[in-house]
C-alpha cells in the first residue's frame, strides 16, 4: 500500500533530491521513497513489545543513548562503532 503525502522542504534538500534523481535517471518520488526506505526502521514481524521499545529508545536524547552505551557494551565494541 501507497500514500500521497505533500510537504515542504528546503531549497537545497530539494536541489540535492532534484540532483540525485536527475543522475540517477529517476523520478524525485522514487528517489525520496528510497531515501525515506532506508532511515525509516522496518518493523514488520516484531513483537508489539519490542517495537514499543523501539520507539521508546527513538525518544531519547543522543546524551542518554551515548551513556546507556558507555554503560553496556565493551570498550572494544565502542570503537569499532565509532
């Protein structure tokens, strides 16, 4: 399933899409469908809980995300996701 959604943008985030979808031999829906496919998290599948999870964490500030992971994940691991 599709839907239309109409909104504004800035100048240069539409030169750069009007850009992209020039060089790319695409329309600029296709370009900004695909863009938006792959920041957008694709949920299909999990549990209603995680999910809930999920978009809890999405609300939380960078700050409070950088010490969960200072607190939870091996220095080693910190670099190389840096």
């Amino acid at each position: 399933m599709t839907h239309t959604i109409t909104f504004t943008v800035a100048e240069h985030v539409y030169q750069h899409l009007s850009r992209t979808a020039h060089a790319t031999n695409q329309s600029l829906e296709t370009v900004l469908s695909a863009m938006l496919d792959t920041i957008v998290p694709e949920l299909d599948g999990v549990s209603d809980e995680l999910a809930r999870e999920l978009d809890a964490l999405e609300q939380l500030p960078t700050a409070t995300l950088q010490q969960v992971l200072r607190e939870t994940v091996v220095a080693e691991q910190q670099t190389e996701l840096a």
